[in-house]
C-alpha cells in the first residue's frame, strides 16, 4: 500500500478475497481539468465493506507502482476475474420516483447510488417517473432482455409497482392472459430496491437496514435472492402482483393517509393512524383459507409455523366473522416498527402466506397487540388473534345491514355501496367484491441477502 514510507514497512500483510471486489482501476496523477493522461501512480480496488448492524460501505486500497506494464497487466487479470463473477449487472434500467417521501429520491440517486454504479462500470438507464403507472407503462414497452436488471428508487409502494409491471410483462411476453393466470412465469430479470420512502417494507425485509449504500452494494455485488410472490384476483380478472396485503385497520389507515397526502410524510402517517385507531370499527366478511399441505418428512423442518393443518389435499377451511384487520403476508414484512416482521413466522421463498387474523376487540386490547410490534414479545399471543401458514385464501366482505339481512348477502361489485379498501404493499386499491389471494414460490429474485442469515439472534419458539 501507498503512504508514509515507515508505515508501508510496519504494515501488516493483508489479504483481499476477490469476491468482496467490485471495481478496479489505474490511479493517475492529474492536474485540475485534465481528463486524460497523467503520470501514473498504480492501481486502486475497491472492496465492500461489512460493517456492523448490517451496513455496507465501500473502500479504497491503493496499489503503488509505477510501471505501465505491471499495472496494465494487474489491472487487465483483475477485471477478467471480476467478469468472471456471475450475477454481477452490467446493464440496469433504473426508475426514480421524485415524489417519494420527502421528495429525496432523485437526491439519493444521483449523489449516493449512481456513483457507484459508475465505478463498478454499470451502464444505466433511468426513467424519472412523473405520475402514477409510469414505470409500470414504461415496463410493458421495454426490452427487458437488455438489461441485466431493474432497480427502483422509491418508498414501498413504487417497488410494489415496478415488481408488478416486471411481473406483467413476463406473463404478456410468454403470451399468457394477463386477467387469468393461474400459473405464472417468472420474472425475467431481478429487482433492486434503493429504499427513498416512508417504511421500505422490502428494503428493510431484504438488508435488515434502510441504508442506499448498503441496498446500492447488494446490487453492484450480484447477491440475488429469490422470494415468493402473491397474485391478487378478483374471481374476473387479476388485479396485481404483490408481497403483502392488509384489509381492514391497515388498509384503511392507508387510505385516509392518501387523502391527505399534502401532509408531510411523518405527520400524515401519524395523523392517518390515531384517526383510524379512533374510529376503529371491524369488516364482516367471511375468510376461506387452504392450509400450507407440507410432506410428513418435511414438517420438522417447520417447527416455526404457529398453526400447521396436514388434513386431506385442498381442504378449504371458512371462518366468518368482525375482523378488525386480516394480514397475508408472504414474506416476514421487516421495518423499524416492526423489527421482528409483520410477518415473522414466514420466510422470504419459503412457499407460504401467512395469515393474521386480528377478531372485533376492545380498542385497548388492540392496541396493545399493536404495541408487541415493537417489542421481542409475541404479538399473536392474544385470545382475539389467530395465524394461519396457508397456500390459498379468499376474502368476501359482507355487506352493511341490520340483523334481519339473510345470512348469504355478500358483497358483489354491483350492489356495493362502499369501497373496502386493500394496503397491497403500501399501495392503496379499492376492491369491494371477493378477492382471491394465492402464493407463487420464487417468483422473483431480489437483490439482497435473506436476512435470517443477517440476525444475531433468533428466536426459539413462536408458538402460541
């Protein structure tokens, strides 16, 4: 290494694995304005970083030399190696929503990300988009096959957009009927996710951080990640692609957010939550649900599933009732509220939902299952909260009436009065008739780690 003479002589050896590499280039000595040239000095590589609490940094080793054949021949075997890793992007299209949180995302591009997408000799592609469903149009036009990826700068509800649109396009580019699709193919390339939101669910979930640089190297390094997905439908038509969903308490604090979204971000959410919490009122609907079918064999390695039904092959099960939230969830749902998941008994490609159920409570006891979110203490031990490990469910809000309305009145898109709004991934969707929910095992890769392998503890037991 290059410095103090005395200090080059007392430095330790030090070994680089070439995997932690990411870059390599010659190091010139140039004037202020020169572009080209310059007396060269040897070469630099740069290696990520793993810090603590999850977080990656880069850093810069510098390699003193001067002889333009030592160098040129050094740097031509270091990028031969480095070509030579598999899943490493060479070419990404990148979406930037600037409207994202405090409108940052085009900030933490430029000045974070693009950077070192440049340094590791990525070509980029951006769209900034500038309404809603850009990336999404954008996506059904675009030649995915020359890019090596797809990244999205934004909160969750911009990623749920563009992993949809990718998702959509793999089915239209296979020739399948974009309304019914029972069997999906997989998307064609991954997806990175640069956390500029207010939650970043899926950020949190795939690097136990919300950090750009950490999300930024994950990309740059080709950690791929495979992770389920869901398709929700309606009995007529398929209305998207998702991760995660919420109908009732979550879904409606979302939709009172939105309509005040000349709020800052902060202040809305806070705002939309008390106000829900303080209006709190259950959905009648009636949940149908197929239980995850798991081989005899196998079952031991589940032993983190609260609630596990082996009964006959497609055996639907029916709960009806006042449910004042009901959460499908495929993948653990990471966040700062939540540092254990919203979802903590399932895993990001394990091939099953979960499935919370919070029954009609009082406001106090509601809110103190809220409040275990936050803790180590297990938020489903509560008499009004079931959890389900499920394949399947259908969900059929009931309609509005008094107690003389005949049992089997349910809700269909033509007699709905009212719209019963549905949080998919942070995005707001109003749907009043059945919605049929199923899960896709690895549908997508992901850049980014399982962060299973990221926590330093685990907990034992999440039985009730």
């Amino acid at each position: 290494p290059t410095g103090d003479s005395r200090m080059v002589l007392q430095a330790q050896e030090e070994i680089i694995e070439m995997k932690d590499v990411f870059s390599v280039k010659l190091k010139r000595r140039r004037f202020v304005g020169q572009k080209k040239g310059g007396t060269l000095l040897g070469i630099t590589i740069f290696k990520c970083l793993n810090k603590e609490e999850n977080k990656l940094t880069d850093c810069a080793i510098h390699l003193h030399n001067l002889s333009e054949d030592h160098c040129h021949s050094w740097f031509r075997h270091l990028k031969e190696i480095l070509n030579g890793f598999q899943n490493r992007p060479k070419s990404l299209k990148v979406f930037v929503n600037p409207s994202s949180h405090k409108r940052e995302a085009t900030h933490v591009y430029y000045e974070q990300v693009a950077p070192l997408f440049k340094l590791a000799d990525i070509k980029t592609d951006v769209t900034v988009t500038e309404y809603e469903g850009h990336a999404l149009s954008v996506l059904k036009e675009c030649e995915l096959q020359a890019f090596d990826g797809v990244v999205c700068v934004g909160g969750d509800g911009s990623v749920s957009e563009v992993a949809h649109g990718l998702l959509l396009k793999a089915q239209i580019d296979a020739g399948k009927d974009a309304d019914y699709i029972t069997t999906p193919v997989r998307a064609p390339v991954p997806l990175g996710v640069i956390p500029a939101g207010t939650t970043n669910i899926l950020a949190h979930t795939l690097y136990g951080i919300k950090h750009a640089v950490t999300a930024t190297l994950h990309i740059v390094m080709g950690h791929i990640q495979p992770v389920d997905v869901c398709t929700f439908s309606t009995p007529s038509k398929l209305l998207r692609f998702g991760f995660s969903a919420m109908f009732g308490f979550g879904a409606r604090t979302l939709a009172l957010a939105e309509k005040h979204r000349w709020m800052p971000s902060n202040q809305r959410k806070d705002f939309a939550f008390i106000k829900t919490l303080a209006d709190l009122k259950p959905e009648e609907c009636e949940l149908s649900f197929l239980p995850l079918q798991i081989p005899q064999e196998d079952s031991h390695e589940n032993d983190r599933i609260t609630l596990l039904y082996l009964g006959s092959k497609d055996q639907w099960h029916k709960i009806q009732g006042h449910f004042l939230n009901v959460s499908i969830m495929a993948i653990p749902c990471l966040c700062s509220m939540a540092p254990r998941g919203l979802a903590p008994n399932t895993r990001l490609n394990n091939g099953s939902m979960a499935l919370i159920v919070v029954q009609n409570t009082s406001r106090t006891d509601f809110i103190k299952h809220l409040k275990r979110y936050a803790s180590i203490k297990n938020e489903f031990n509560f008499p009004f909260v079931e959890t389900y490990t499920v394949q399947e469910v259908k969900v059929q809000p009931r309609l509005k009436s008094g107690p003389e309305a005949k049992e089997n009145t349910y809700l269909n898109a033509a007699s709905a009065e009212e719209n019963y709004p549905w949080n998919i991934d942070g995005d707001l969707m109003k749907e009043a008739s059945e919605v049929h929910v199923r899960v896709h095992p690895q549908l997508i890769n992901l850049y980014g780690v399982n962060t299973d392998d990221l926590e330093s503890s685990h907990a034992t037991c999440n039985c009730i």
